[in-house]
C-alpha cells in the first residue's frame, strides 16, 4: 500500500458514508474535513513515530489496531469507537489540537463541534490502515523501524521529513516556528493535498 492507495481507502464512498452516518455530518462536509485534516494527521502520525519519546507507544498502537478487521470498511465505519478515535486525534494533533480543529472547521466551513467528531471517525481507519502497512513492511524487512516506515509511505527522509512536519504542523497552526511557515505549510503538504483533490474529482 502506498500513500495514495491509503488516501483512497480513507477517502471511498463507503468510508465517508459510514463516517457521515456515524457522526450525522453530510457527505460532502466530512470529505471537505478529511481534505483539509489528512494531511495534519499523517504529520502528527510521522512525528509520533520518529519522537524519542513516543515511538514507543505509537508502535504498540499501531500494532493493536492493526488487529482491526478493516475488509469492509464501511461495516468498520458502522462499528468504530468515536471515543478511541478522540484520544487518537488528541495524541497526533498534540497539544495544538484545539487550534488545528479551529483551523480545519474555518478552511473548510464546518463547525468545529462537526469537525472533531468527523475526526474521531475518521482516526481509527487512518491508525489500522497505518498498522497494517507497518506490519507488511516489517515482515518483509525486519529491520525497518516505525519511523523509517512512515517517513517512507509519506515520501519524507532526512531533512525532507523534518520540512514536512514544519510545514504540517507548525506556523500558523500554532507551532513555535518562524513566521515563514505559512508558506512552507502550502508547499510542503501540496503532495497530500493534491492526492486528496484527486480523490474527489
């Protein structure tokens, strides 16, 4: 699985159908929401996994839900835990996730109350989609660690990598960064986000 195979996955009619029904959001308002907070997400994910701090942990998540049977997604989406998807949004948004949530209703004209449940649906799928991935790289290279993985499905590496999460999570975004982020974001996510536009024609 590669970075658009997951988008799509995250993306299809049967995932934001079951995310819509599951949270009472529109169609078309959780696939605006997704547009915007994927990219943010994945970020949080990447940050997660290269953290000395959290690798650990997000590993140990990772490998729990990719225990999720994820064949039907929308029988997923049917059953998915909004709470577990909280905390998950909470850990890879990180202390800025009140600001992201604000900045993700206002681009794309949610409220924000709609945009934090949407993300709570939303947050499971994306994390056992992503253990998944992880699982099926490590059987296949077994010295590959989580963070290698992730900086690979998003394209990252090295200083790459490091200007992608500057890019995603800080500036305007309430990051401690300087003020030229506004313009790193806009160029930096453009891979994601042009995926994601894709998805949508």
């Amino acid at each position: 699985m590669d970075i658009s195979s997951l988008l799509g996955t995250v993306m299809s009619s049967n995932s934001t159908d079951g995310i819509s029904k599951a949270t009472g959001v529109s169609g078309e308002q959780t696939r605006s929401v997704l547009t915007e907070a994927l990219p943010l997400l994945l970020g949080g994910a990447l940050s997660q996994s290269t953290g000395s701090g959290t690798s650990s942990g997000f590993a140990h998540a990772l490998t729990q839900h990719a225990a999720d049977n994820t064949s039907d997604v929308g029988s997923f989406m049917a059953g998915v835990d909004m709470k577990d998807g909280e905390k998950i949004v909470n850990h890879l948004l990180g202390s800025n996730s009140n600001a992201i949530i604000s900045q993700i209703a206002g681009d794309s004209g949610v409220k924000k109350s709609d945009v934090k449940k949407v993300l709570a649906a939303a947050a499971p799928l994306l994390m056992s989609l992503l253990g998944k991935e992880t699982q099926q790289q490590q059987q296949s290279n077994s010295s590959l660690g989580v963070g290698g993985i992730m900086s690979s499905l998003l394209g990252g590496g090295g200083s790459g990598t490091a200007s992608l999460l500057t890019g995603l999570l800080g500036g305007g975004l309430g990051g401690n960064t300087n003020s030229g982020n506004s313009n790193n974001n806009s160029n930096n996510n453009g891979g994601i986000a042009s995926l994601l536009m894709g998805l949508l024609k």
